[in-house]
C-alpha cells in the first residue's frame, strides 16, 4: 500500500513539473504508517517528499496540493490520517 502511494506522489509530480515550469533534478519520499488491530486497517500514514529544486515556497505548495490529487492519495484519503509536507532538498 505504502509503495503504490508513493508511486502515486512520484507520479503527480512529474504530471505537474511542465505545467509549473519547474525543474526537478530529485525526488525522495519517505512514509510511515501505524496499523490499528481492531479493526484491521492503516490508521495514519505520515509522509515526506523531498525535490531537489531552487523553487520558492509557494511553488513546493502548489506542487503539495497536486500530489494531494493523486488516485491513491484519495482513495486512502477518506479512512485514514494522511500528513506530510513536500520541501526543497538542501
């Protein structure tokens, strides 16, 4: 599960980059997630994304609110806590 999200957020970014007129020259996404036994379920998945870019802040934003888009991120969206930032690699 926690490999088809990132692959989701990998993939709404590269569908976002033209659009944006921005460069990318990495991307790196960690996510975490805690399962809750009764019922069985990922209660809370917690995530990272990394891009190596000289974009501003408001630009890393619009891109966050893209990857936010994603099938997946949505479809998990509804039943479990999702939190996370995208960030400029240092």
């Amino acid at each position: 599960m926690l490999a088809s999200l990132g692959a989701c957020m990998v993939r709404g970014i590269q569908r976002a980059l033209p659009m944006l007129r921005m460069e990318v020259d990495s991307i790196s996404i960690q996510l975490r997630a805690w399962r809750q036994d009764d019922p069985p379920a990922i209660a809370k998945i917690e995530y990272r994304v990394e891009v190596g870019t000289d974009a501003d802040e408001e630009m890393l934003e619009i891109l966050h609110r893209n990857v936010q888009k994603g099938t997946i991120y949505s479809t998990l969206a509804p039943g479990t806590q999702l939190t996370g930032e995208v960030v400029a690699r240092q």
